[in-house]
C-alpha cells in the first residue's frame, strides 16, 4: 500500500518531526516507498511471467508425454502386427512346400513325366489338400486318381516288346549260332553285334 506525502507528514508530526523538516522528510520518505514498491512489483511481474512460462511448460510436458505414450503405444502395436504376420507367413510357406514335396511323390507315383509333375505342383489347389499328423496326403488315392486324369497327356507308359521272331536273340536256344546263322541275320546292327560276341567262330578275326 503507498502513502501520500500528506500521510507522511502526519505520521511523522506525530512522532514530534519539527515543521520545517516535515517536508523534506515526508518526500523523501516517499521516493524511497515508491522505489520499494516499484521494485516489488517488478519483482511480482517477473516471478508472475516465470511461473506462467512454468506452466506453459508444464503443459508442453504432459502434452508430450501424452503423444510420446500414444507414438509408443501404436508403434508398439504395429511391430506386433508386423511380426504376427510374418510369422503366419513363414508358417504357411512351411506347411506349403510340405504339401509340394508329398504332390510331387503322388504324381511320381502317377507315371507323370518331369514336366508333368512341374505342371500339376504349378496348378495344383492346395488350399484343399490336407496332410495328416504323419505328413502324408489324407485323400491320396483320390489326388492320384485326378493327378492321371488332369494330367493325361503327361502319363508315360512303359512298353514292353518280346524278342524279335525275324531276328532271334544270338543265342537264343540251348546252343549258339553258328557263323553263317550269324552272317545270315539282316541287321547290320545286330550282325555286327552277334560277331563281336562270337569271334572265336570267325578265327578271331
């Protein structure tokens, strides 16, 4: 609270201040009070500004805080979706190549050929093929009964031939052929075969 010049001087008068020096007092009473207040209330301004850059600060604080938590949290979250699904993709790349290697034995067994197999593992709807707790196909005989039908053209057949009734085998028979049974086969082939196997009947040639 300040005083006026007139408060002072009758403060001071009632402390029996001589008149003449009741002026000069009171006004310097006065510059100083005024000083002290001026200086307080610089004082109150400052601690008054740094209390609300404090609370500026604080704010700024919480507030980062929060979005650091929230950042935190949602990144947190995404690296466990990430991984999550790379694991279920290693998985089902797992479980499909199982499925490839026991397809790719079924068509062996098929008689496709190798280009056969490559096709039908290419093509082949494994989203319907199960394997069993062994890793074997659950429905084996059905896969290899539409692995042959789909894949027909890639069957290969065995042909087996008997022996040649025009040309008998060299030593067909309990005895060997002589040089001019030999001689009397028609390919050359076979001929030149019979004679390598039989040089002794040709004076060694």
């Amino acid at each position: 609270m300040a005083f006026s010049i007139k408060q002072i001087k009758a403060i001071l008068s009632s402390h029996n201040m001589p008149v003449d020096d009741l002026d000069a007092a009171a006004e310097d009473i006065c510059a100083r009070h005024s000083a002290d207040l001026d200086s307080i209330k610089e004082e109150r301004d400052t601690l008054k500004k740094d209390a609300e850059t404090l609370a500026d600060a604080k704010k700024e604080l919480d507030a980062l805080k929060a979005n650091t938590g929230d950042d935190f949290k949602a990144k947190w979250e995404k690296e466990k979706q990430d991984f999550a699904a790379y694991k279920a993709g290693v998985e089902k790349e797992k479980a499909l190549d199982a499925k490839r290697a026991v397809l790719r034995e079924i068509a062996k067994d098929a008689g496709l050929s190798d280009a056969g197999i490559a096709k039908a593992v290419k093509y082949h709807d494994f989203d319907k093929m199960e394997l069993d707790e062994k890793g074997a196909a659950k429905e084996k005989a059905a896969i290899l009964k539409g692995l042959k039908e789909e894949w027909a053209d890639y069957v290969q057949t065995t042909e087996t031939r008997g022996a040649s009734t025009a040309t008998p085998p060299v030593n067909a028979g309990a005895g060997r052929m002589t040089a001019d049974q030999i001689m009397a086969i028609k390919d050359d082939a076979e001929r030149q075969t019979a004679i390598a196997q039989n040089l002794d009947l040709f004076g060694g040639m």
